[in-house]
C-alpha cells in the first residue's frame, strides 16, 4: 500500500520514500513506493511525471498509473531503466509546473459542472485544455455565457477544501456522485469530497487548486456533440 501523500497535500512537490516493488514488462519499469507526490491516471486526470532520485542516479518517471488495486501507485520508468534495490530510499519529485496546470484545470472543471446544470457523463484534465461531457441538449450551450460565468467565480477567489466522509453518509447523498464515469469505488471506507462552498460539492479523489483565483482566466474552446449523451465543452487557459 502507498501512502498517498497527494491526497492530504497536494501541493507537496516532493516526498522522502522507500522502493517496495519492481514490476518489470516490455514497456516500462515499474517502481511502487511506500509514499508518493504522484498522482496516478484516474478520475480522468492525466497521470503525473517527474523523477525519482537516489544517490547519483536520477530516474525519469515518464507517466503514473494506479497497481492493480487503487492503494497502490506505479511510477513508469523507461524499460531500460535501472533502479536501484527494493528497500532504497528515494525522493519522488514532481514536474510541478505541469502537476499545478492539471490542479488548475480539474478545479476549473468542478466550476464548469456548477455552470452547466447537467449529468456529467464523461471528461477529461491534462495541461494545456480539458473537456466534461454532458448529458444536455446543444441548445442549452452557450459558450460566451459559460466562459463569462467560469470566469466569474474564478475570480470570485472561492476556496476549495476537500473534506471526508463515510460511505454510509454518500449512500444517502447519492447527488454527490456527479460524474458517473468516476463514481468512488464500492466500498471504500472514507470517500473524499471536493467542496467550494456555495458552489459545488462532490465526490473527487483529484488534485485541486486551494482557491479559485490560482486557475487564471479561461476560455472555452470549443463546444460539440460527440454523441446522443455526450455534449462536450472544451476549456482551455486563456493566452
Ligand atoms: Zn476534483
């Protein structure tokens, strides 16, 4: 199991950690440790990258993805890569400038489902833009009104906070689960919401921003229908 420290802090850009287990395949190396800053592909947030750094050695870790049960987080090293024994101390470290822009993006997309009043059926958070699908109408889109309100209440400096509570207390607020396709899984103990007061709160297990105004102007680029339920709006940071 991983101690997920992104989950309480998502601002740490680096942690102290041990190699626990090395999972070697065509395509990568795989390197789970005790502790990790990197958030794994999930929820639709892109996974993260950085390095690992142990004595002289500095190994690039290309992309993050969660082990086979969701406590466990793999760090992707290039399939030659040489690391170094199991029970080695390292240090994980981000590539924050590209960590923060995912921060930035994913809060901006829990604004986006506060302007859209609609079943969010699918999305997706990397660095330069994001999208979230919607189960709506086209007609109902407005793109200069979504842009304008976005921007609203980026700069109404709203903070975000997550909080916990026990699945018991999300089975009866089933409203909590926005985004079908990240619905939490079955039985988890705790599940982590995501909560800017007065504007939205939901079940999130991503890494966000701690106030509105850290995402900078938007704009949204782009509105179309990419089927019958999936409406998708297209956000990106404004130049
Ligand atoms: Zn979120």
């Amino acid at each position: 199991m991983t101690q997920l420290v992104f989950r309480d802090d998502a601002y740490e850009r680096s942690c102290d950690a041990r190699i626990v287990a090395v999972r070697r395949s065509e395509a990568s190396v795989a390197v789970e440790l005790d502790a990790t800053v990197f958030y794994p592909m999930s929820g639709g947030q892109a996974g993260d990258t950085g390095v690992l750094r142990a004595n002289n050695i500095e190994l690039r870790v290309t992309d993050t993805r969660k082990g086979e049960d969701s406590d466990r987080v793999l760090h992707l090293l290039a399939p030659d890569a040489d690391p170094p024994a199991i029970g080695s101390p390292v240090i994980a470290e981000l590539d924050w400038e590209r960590r923060h822009r995912h921060m930035r993006m994913h809060t901006c997309m829990h604004l986006l489902c506060a302007v859209v009043a609609a079943p969010v059926t699918g999305g997706r958070i990397a660095k330069d833009k994001s999208h979230l699908d919607f189960d709506i109408d086209m007609a109902k889109l407005d793109k200069e009104a979504i842009e304008k309100r976005l921007n609203e209440l980026i700069e109404g400096a709203h903070a975000a906070t997550p909080r916990w509570i026990d699945s018991a207390e999300l089975a009866a607020n089933p409203q909590l689960v926005k985004t079908m396709s990240v619905a939490p899984p079955l039985g988890e103990r705790r599940v982590r919401l995501l909560e800017i007061p007065g504007v939205d709160l939901q079940a999130c297990g991503g890494t966000h921003v701690a106030n509105t105004r850290e995402i900078g102007r938007v704009q949204v680029v782009r509105i179309r229908s990419e089927g019958k339920r999936n409406k998708r709006v297209t956000v990106a940071f404004a130049p």
